[in-house]
C-alpha cells in the first residue's frame, strides 16, 4: 500500500484518532507519540482535511479580517501613502 492509498482510506474515526493523538502527545492507550509519529499524524490529518473538510475547518485556518487603516469613518485612504511632514512634540 503506498501513502496515496493509505491516505485514502482514512475515515473520519481514524482521522479524529489521529487528531486527538497530536493535541494529546499519545495514543488513546496512554503510550506517548515519538517525534516522528507525531510528524506523520500530522501530516495525515492535514492531508484528510485538505481532501474532506472545507478550508474554514482546516488545522490553523485564520479566518480574513475586513481591511483596515486605521478604524477611523473616513474611507478615502488614498492620502495614506503621500509623504507627509513629521510633527515633533517637546
């Protein structure tokens, strides 16, 4: 069996295995995670939810934040880029 077919026969319990062994550092027996399973559980789960799950449920999605300049009403932000003389305060 190669990684493609491996990673097609995931199902959603072995993928909710999987995640929950990387959140917890350990097989659901208490056995730890090596380094390098915990790498490859990673990677599997990512992998399923690249195939499975929309981009919102991915691992680390940051949802987009509207633009802003600055929080002020004035929309017009086309001055935001000319030079503008620096003010000291003493």
């Amino acid at each position: 069996m190669d990684l493609h077919q491996l990673l097609s026969s995931l199902t959603p319990e072995i993928y909710q295995n999987l995640k929950r062994a990387v959140e917890l550092g350990k097989w659901a027996d208490g056995n730890r995670l090596s380094a390098e399973q915990r790498q490859l559980c990673m990677q599997a789960v990512i992998a399923y939810e690249h195939k499975n799950l929309p981009p919102e449920q991915h691992t680390g999605y940051i949802p987009p934040e509207p633009h802003t300049f600055c929080g002020d009403d004035d929309h017009d932000h086309d001055h935001a880029h000319t030079d503008k003389p620096i003010k000291w305060v003493e």
